[in-house]
C-alpha cells in the first residue's frame, strides 16, 4: 500500500525526468560531442533514478509489478546510433553518464551481453581514435615529436608529445581484438613510413622504430610487421651512418685510375703493328710501351714516327679508320656493363612485387646507401630526400619469393662496381 501511495505520488515528476531524457537524448544525435548536454543527461538520469529506485527495488522481489515506462530503450538507441556514426567516444561517455540508470534497471541477461558488447567494441574503437589523434598532432608538429623521440627516444621514459603518443599505442596493444590490435601496431608503422619522409628526422625514426621492436618482442608484435620493422631499422642506420650497413658482401674495389686518351690510342695503335708484323711481341713490347708513356705532348704524327723508329709509313685511310674503331670499342667497354631488368613498383603498401620490381627495390637501396656517403651540398641533399621519399613510398612494405630475394642479393654483390657507377651518374646529374 505505502509503495502504491509513493508510486502515485512520483508519477508526475517521474514523466517529467523521463521526457527530459529522451529529448536530451534527441539533441545529442546532433551533437554528440557536447560537454554540457552530456552532463545534462547525466544529472536527469540520477533524478529519474532516484525517484523510482523503491520501485525498481520492489520489481527485484516481487516481479515486474510496476507498471511505468524507463527511457533506457531511449539511451540505448542513442548510444547504438553513435557507435554506428563513428563517435564512439561520445557513446562511451554517454554510457558513463548513464550507468547509474544502467544498473538500476532490471533487464535480460541477453540485453546485458548486447550491451558489454557494444561497450567493449566502443572502447577498443576509442582506443584506436585516440592513437589516430596522437598521430595526426604528431604530424601537426613534427618539429615537436622529432625533437622529443631524439631527446627521450620511444617508451616509458619519453616526455612531451612522444610520451602522449606511447600511451595511446600501448593502449591499443592491450585490445582484446586480435584484428583491432593489430591495427594499432599498423597505424604506428604507417607513422613511421612518414616520418621518415621529413627533413633531419633520421635519428628520430631510429629511436622511434627501436622503441617499437623492443615493446614488440615482449609483447607478441605481429611476426611479419615486426620483422618489417627490423629490415627498416637496418635501412635507417646505415642511411644515417648510426651504425655500419651489414652486408657479407666485400667492399667494392676503388674505381681503376682513368687511362689519358693518348696512351689508350698508343696502345690501340701498337695492337694493329703488331697484327701486321711489323714487331716481334717478344722483345719489341716492353720497350715501346716505356716509350709511349713518355711523349704525351706529341700529336699522333710523331707518336707513330717514334714507335717505328724514323721509318716512314704510308697509312691508308682504311687503317686509320679501323684504328679509331678499335679506340671507340675499347673506350666503350670501360663502363660497367648494364644490369639486369628492374621495374620500378607503383605506389603504395602491401604489394606482391615480381622479381624485377624486386631488384629495383635492393638495388635503389644499395645507390641511396652510396649516394649519402658523398653528399656535400645542401641541393644534393635536397636531391637525395627526394629520391628516399619515393624509394619510401613504393619500397617499404612489401611481398616477395624467397627464390627472387635469393637471385637479387647474389646480383647485388656481383654488381658492385655498376650500382657505384650509377649512383655517381646521379649525383653528377644534379
């Protein structure tokens, strides 16, 4: 009887505080990220509430008696409608804000299961929009997170912006999701594709990826992107000089001392006499070529008269074109011979390259490496980010066959003396 007499006592201002939720609950599908209307919704829940927790207490004992409407459905409907829009951390604060209501109200046990769903789905998508923030102000400030990674480098000690973006990222590593975490470690490397991208951000990336393989391994990293992460700490340090390139392969030979075009004519000259038997090879070699290192200064009339001793010669025109043929060849073969087919991949990530997109990728790594050691100008400089930007964009990420892999690194060492002879043609192109 006393509860009947309080229930009719409350009906009024229970509509009231029920109606307000729900046209609260109306105004934040429009803003939803609204501090106030949020708090509103908080305090008309605590009123209604309060109001019918004697009735709700009785609905617990006695069965559901009472007959009077709750605006749970309503905040349901707006939360499920949030999460739906992409605002998933409005959902979770309306949730907070609600969770007096929540508890108080009896429901099903397959509405509750509904219910820890969502909220496990809003906050691992909360998660990953916090990492997306703290990434997109890092990128806002690069100067700022470049600064913070070389001072602190990448972990529990970091400080500033670099502190804000580690705690977002761990946070994503601890989502129960297998798919959404990995996504968070995604998002991370992604970053640091870009970073790598900004001027004197070397020693930033360094510090930034090796804080990320050391969380990694003591955290279960996905095997592939950590072992992605690895090659590309490798790259770094031997682009910025942290640490000697590891490579099996032998230091390449110091390019051969360039030959005067006189004495390369001489000698094609003293083939050709003799081919005609005019010298014995034997015993007239060794002293002609003493002879044809000397008289550099001579024009080609006297430089023969000295090989034939003051004999007089009548070369046909036929012979002096055969000899500047033989010069030409033999100037032509000083060049390194042309390496095998490379195709240059399209942009992006995560492509599935063939075997001559994969020798573009190893070999225009192995030009960068040598084209670093002899920058000495800021417009070199400026040439050289240019080219690691695109090398980025189409070399980071991504799949091969062992068997190319294997065939491309055997012709990267065998091809030494080409890719130095390249990478010079660059620079002097500059």
């Amino acid at each position: 009887m006393l509860l009947d007499n309080y229930q009719s006592a409350i009906d009024g201002p229970r509509r009231d505080a029920g109606g307000f939720i729900e046209r609260v609950c109306a105004l934040l599908r429009e803003h939803p990220k609204d501090v106030a209307l949020q708090e509103r919704l908080r305090e008309s829940v605590h009123l209604w509430t309060s109001l019918c927790r004697p009735l709700l207490a009785r609905q617990l004992t006695s069965g559901p008696d009472v007959d009077f409407d709750t605006p749970l459905g309503a905040i349901r409907e707006l939360i499920a409608f949030l999460a739906q829009a992409g605002e998933s951390k409005a959902a979770l604060a309306i949730s907070d804000a609600s969770s007096v209501i929540f508890a108080a109200v009896p429901t099903t046990m397959d509405q509750l299961s509904a219910d820890a769903r969502l909220l496990s789905r809003l906050a691992e998508t909360a998660q990953l929009e916090e990492l997306s923030t703290a990434i997109e102000s890092a990128q806002a400030n690069l100067p700022d997170i470049i600064a913070a990674l070389e001072s602190s480098g990448f972990g529990e000690r970091s400080v500033g912006p670099a502190r804000a973006l580690w705690n977002a990222f761990v946070q994503t590593t601890k989502i129960a999701e297998p798919a959404s975490r990995e996504l968070g470690w995604k998002r991370m490397h992604q970053f640091t594709l870009s970073l790598s991208n900004a001027p004197q951000a070397g020693k930033a990336v360094i510090a930034l990826i090796s804080g990320l393989i050391v969380y990694g391994e003591a955290n279960a990293a996905p095997p592939a992107l950590l072992k992605e992460m690895r090659n590309s700490l490798k790259f770094m340090q031997s682009f910025v000089g942290a640490v000697p390139p590891q490579s099996s392969r032998k230091p390449a030979a110091p390019p051969a001392k360039p030959v005067p075009r006189r004495r390369r004519l001489a000698e094609v000259l003293l083939g050709r006499i003799r081919r005609m038997g005019l010298l014995r090879k034997k015993s007239a070699r060794p002293t002609l070529r003493r002879r044809l290192l000397r008289p550099l200064a001579l024009g080609a009339g006297g430089l023969v008269a000295i090989m034939l001793g003051g004999a007089a010669i009548n070369l046909s025109a036929h012979w002096l074109r055969g000899i500047s043929s033989d010069f030409t060849s033999s100037a032509a073969t000083a060049d390194p011979p042309p390496l095998a087919r490379q195709t240059k991949p399209p942009v992006g990530t995560g492509q599935r390259l063939e075997l001559d997109a994969v020798r573009y990728c190893h070999f225009q790594k192995e030009r960068l490496r040598l084209i670093k050691q002899w920058i000495k100008t800021p417009e070199q400089a400026r040439h050289l980010n240019l080219l690691v930007v695109d090398y980025n964009s189409r070399c980071s990420d991504f799949f091969y066959r062992d068997d190319d892999l294997r065939q491309v690194q055997t012709e990267l060492e065998a091809n030494a003396p080409r890719l130095e002879f390249e990478a010079k043609q660059l620079i002097a192109g500059w």
